[in-house]
C-alpha cells in the first residue's frame, strides 16, 4: 500500500567574528532564490555568495565570492571582506547504517541537512539481513528522491552467522551483481575477519570481485593487531571504524589504513583517537556507524568537528577529516569548494563555535536557521514480517535449583559478560529476580514460526513490564527483555501487530513505535520518529532501566560476532567458542 507522506528566517544576522569568516546573506534571501527544486542538475539563476572561503584542497582560506549556475561553482573571486562567518566543504559521515536511525534516507537527510552534512557513506547491512538485494535497492530508491548525496555499498556479511536466522542471503553471485553497478560504490565492511585471516572461500571471493571491478574494501577489526592486521589489510582492506584505543589506531594508519574515527549513539571513540587526527589528518575520516532518531536531531558529525576543534586542532585538518579525506577514498561526487565543483557546502558563524547557519547541496539551500528545507517524499514500505504471535507459556522456562548462564551487559558497550548466577525458582518455574537485576531475556524468530529462544541478563535494569524491539542486530528478530512472561508476550506481539517497531508494557500501558519499514524504519515523519523514541526511552527509564540508551543496549543482546555471551533465535550463544551453550550451567566452569 502506498504511503502517504506530507512535509514538514527571517531577518539579517550578523554573528560576532571568530576565526575564520564567510557570507552574510539574508536566510530570506536565500529562500526565495534557492528553495525551488531539491534535485541535483536543474538549472538554477545564478546566485553570487561572498565571504571567507576555506579551500581545504590547498591548504588555505581566503576572502571570496562563488559565483554558482547549474548547480555547480562556476567561478571563485578572491577579494572583499572582511566577512562575519565561514564558507566550507560540506561534511560527510564516511561510515554509517542509516536504518539506525530508524528512518529511511530521505527522511534522515531532512534531520542529517540541518548540522551540515550533505553526504554518508553507507553499508545498507541492516536491510540486506532482513530483504536481501530488494533491500539495497529500496534504499538507493528512496535515497534518489531527495537533494541529499547516499553512497551506498554492497553489505559484504548477510548474514553475519549460520547461527541465527536472516531474512535473505547474499553470496559472491550477489556481490558481483551488486559491484558492478555504478550505484553501489564499494564492499561495506567485511565483519568476518576470521575468514579473511583464515582464507575463507567465499570471503575472499568477494574481496577479489571488488578489486574486479576497482571498488573500496570497507574494514571491521576490533582490536586487531600484529601479524593478524598486517594479513587482514593486505588482503586490499582499506578502512576500519571499530578502532578504540590510539596505539590499535596508530598501528593500523602505519599499515596503511584508514582510520574512521566513530562518534555514534552506540559507540564514542572520539576522546581515544583525535591524537591521530592531530598526528596523521591524511588517514582520518568521521563517522557516525549509527545515530539513534533523538540523537540525530541533537547533531551529527558536526558535533566530532566541534569537539575537535574545540581539543585545538588545526582547523584545516580537522575539515579535510570531514570533507576531503572521504571525497578522495571512495571517489565521492561531492564539491570541495573549487571551481567547476558541486556546490556542496556549509555556513557557520565560525571554526571556534561551528554553529552551522546554512547547507548547500549542488547550489540548493537545504537547511538554514536550524530548519531542514527538505521535502518529505513518497514510498511504499517493503517488509519481511511473518512470525504469528506468542503466548505467555512460550516463554516459560522449567528449572529446579541449578546455575544459570546470565548475560551481564554494560552501559554504552556492545560486549558482554558471562555471569554464573544461582536461579530463582517459583513453583519449578526459573524466574526473573529484580532483587538482583535479572529478568528473563528472548529472541522471537520473526521469519518463521519457531518457539522463542530464551535466556537471562543482568543490568537491563527492569523493575517491572518489558520492552522489544524488531531492531535486533544483525538479523533483526525479535528481542524483548521482561519481568514476566505475560508482558514479554505483550511486547512482543505489539511489535508483531505492526509488523516491526519499539514496545514498552506496563501494568495497563502500552507504547509503541511502529517500524513497518523491514520492521527497522518508521514510515513517519523524521522529527516525529525522534519524539516517539524519546518517549518510549523514557518510558523503559521510567521502569528502572539505569542504561542511557535501554533499546540500544537491547539490540545488541543478539549480536554473536561480539563476544562473550549473546542469545540468538536457536539458542545462548558462547562468542568465545563461537557454538551454543546451555542455559543451565552443569559444568561448574
């Protein structure tokens, strides 16, 4: 069914001088001459926009006026001035899922345009899991209906483990398909590590299509070192944006890689690793990895620019970091501030506040004075959900006395560990005790009728309901977390209702936040998308959780590639021996 989708400065301000300075132009102005057609290559009147220019490319900034027609920069006049804010690149995430955000690309561009960006790299992981190739090919879709630049590449680990159940599958067949398209621009990041080190066929396989038909090889190494990264990189491995410890990083920029310096809602890496941005600004990129919808509407990689600029870096390197140094490694079609380039770029007040005024993409205002000037577009919602719903006696678990296997996770981490804690039993029934932080946790095959998996955890910090979410990385079943196995049941079959969202439950309320988009993206407006997650982490706050982001932490609980103890759709799962594991404990270790 299609959906139905509507959308969504006034006087001259002059921002006290700072730094470096650019144009002064009336926000009105610039919405009545630019605010016409969002997509690239129409023509445009000529617009003339003065000010202090920062030409990451040379090294230099400049006082100046581009010239723009056509969407590009026809001509760059130095001279004028002195002017009150800043002209530069516009900024780029070099690494990220947009279906973290829980919207689909044209409605992240609407939030992601108002901080300055105007371009991502993106893996399309997430969807692949759950729709295969008809996956990818939505997102390029949708991200073709609006102004803003996606690159997408080809997602390189679907699924990530035989040890979970995904919605599709894609092989070296697939990855060829996919990379010879001029609309897939590189490999996304190759997760399997171990069968790049181990020489695994079809990993490999892959690698070697990508070198086929000239594209970029996206890494995914934490905490690789020695022998083991020098394989991994020579195997043509040219970045990686798990890195979180500044010698890791050092070690890998010395081999030759990239490092994308991660400051996402699930991962901050920023204060680790702007040493070698100050050190080695040729081998750094920002990236985001994931934004969560209410963080998005607070910043994005203008926030690491900020912060870096704050720490006293060289504001040069810190914007070629943003803007050069991903144009230059993936071959981006976006403008860097030379004639004859995309006008692609960004107005601050200036390189120490970096309060971001207005954002051009290809010469069309698409943000100015904090408001996104993006128009929401059209879609159909593809989707892959089928489970049927649950019963409260499915998640009943028989145990008398015995040691359970219980996951401990931690605030703001995607690992976890593994406790061994003595079982509550009522009546033969192993039960949640909130007397010591853990509830009963579940993982509910959406894709076939299956019973739950179930498991135990630590930290998720309920008091009573339960919470779940169809945002399970990476296969994207269903996991909820629970105090008894009637909420569990409830949460998880409000999620199933609408074919994929958020949940909260409690007493006699009820809070969802319906993701009908492969069951990871709202159909909704972006700005509301952010107010409604915001209510239910509130709401799963409200029941005790002390995690600063309850549904991220949730999502992660079935990521097996992260050690050391997960639950997927078949079973507890021991990320060391990388095979199930009881939930009874009988072995005493």
């Amino acid at each position: 069914m299609r959906k139905k989708i509507g959308s969504g400065m006034g006087r001259r301000q002059f921002l006290k001088y700072a730094g470096l300075g650019a144009c002064a132009l009336t926000s009105a102005a610039y919405l009545n001459g630019c605010s016409r057609s969002l997509r690239p290559g129409g023509e445009d009147k000529p617009q003339r926009i003065s000010g202090t220019i920062v030409d990451v490319v040379a090294g230099a900034s400049y006082p100046g006026t581009l010239e723009i027609a056509g969407g590009r920069i026809r001509r760059i006049e130095r001279g004028g001035g002195p002017y009150e804010t800043a002209i530069i690149p516009g900024l780029i995430d070099a690494h990220v899922h947009i279906e973290s955000s829980m919207m689909v690309p044209s409605e992240f561009a609407r939030l992601a345009v108002r901080h300055g960006t105007v371009a991502t790299v993106s893996d399309p992981h997430e969807i692949a899991n759950v729709l295969g190739i008809r996956g990818i090919d939505f997102m390029i879709e949708n991200s073709g209906q609006t102004a803003f630049k996606f690159y997408f590449g080809a997602s390189s680990c679907v699924p990530a483990t035989t040890f979970e159940t995904s919605g599709a599958s894609i092989g070296p067949d697939q990855i060829e398909e996919l990379l010879k398209r001029d609309d897939i621009k590189y490999l996304s990041e190759m997760m399997n590590y171990p069968g790049v080190l181990y020489g695994d066929k079809a990993v490999m396989k892959k690698i070697a299509i990508a070198k086929k038909y000239g594209k970029r090889i996206d890494g995914h190494a934490p905490g690789l070192t020695g022998s083991s990264l020098e394989k991994y990189i020579g195997s043509g491995i040219t970045t990686d944006h798990e890195t979180f410890r500044y010698e890791e990083g050092l070690e890998k920029i010395k081999n030759g890689m990239k490092v994308q310096i991660r400051e996402g809602s699930a991962a901050k890496n920023l204060d680790a690793l702007l040493p070698l941005l100050d050190e080695y600004p040729d081998f750094c990129m920002f990236c985001s990895d994931d934004k969560h919808p209410n963080d998005l509407v607070q910043g994005h990689i203008n926030e690491s620019v900020k912060k870096a600029l704050q720490r006293g870096i060289d504001p040069m390197k810190v914007l070629r970091c943003a803007s050069l140094n991903p144009v230059r490694h993936y071959n981006l079609g976006v403008g860097l501030l030379q004639e004859g380039d995309y006008a692609d770029f960004v107005v601050v007040d200036d390189l120490q506040h970096f309060t971001v005024l207005k954002t051009f993409i290809n010469g069309r205002l698409v943000a100015g004075a904090g408001k996104t000037l993006l128009p929401r577009v059209p879609f159909d919602a593809p989707n892959n959900f089928t489970a049927r719903k649950v019963t409260p006696g499915e998640f009943s678990v028989r145990g008398k006395g015995g040691i359970l296997n219980v996951i401990e996770a931690e605030d703001g981490q995607l690992v976890t560990k593994r406790l061994r804690e003595p079982l509550k039993d009522s009546g033969g029934e192993a039960v949640s005790d909130v007397s010591r932080d853990i509830v009963k946790l579940a993982v509910v095959n959406r894709y076939h009728d299956a019973p739950p998996a179930i498991g135990f955890i630590r930290n998720i910090g309920l008091k009573k309901g339960a919470i779940a979410a169809s945002v399970a990385h990476d296969s994207h079943n269903i996991v909820a977390a629970g105090v008894t196995d009637e909420d569990l049941a409830r949460a998880v079959n409000r999620v199933m209702e609408n074919r994929g969202g958020l949940s909260v439950v409690y007493d006699d309320t009820e809070q969802v936040l319906p993701l009908p988009v492969a069951g990871l993206m709202s159909d909704r407006d972006g700005f509301e998308v952010a107010e409604k997650y915001s209510e239910l982490d509130r709401c799963a706050k409200g029941l005790g959780s002390k995690l600063s982001a309850p549904f991220m932490t949730l999502s992660f609980m079935a990521l097996l590639v992260i050690p050391e103890i997960k639950l997927s759709d078949k079973g507890l799962f021991d990320g060391r021996k990388f095979d199930f594991m009881p939930l009874f404990d009988t072995t005493g270790t």
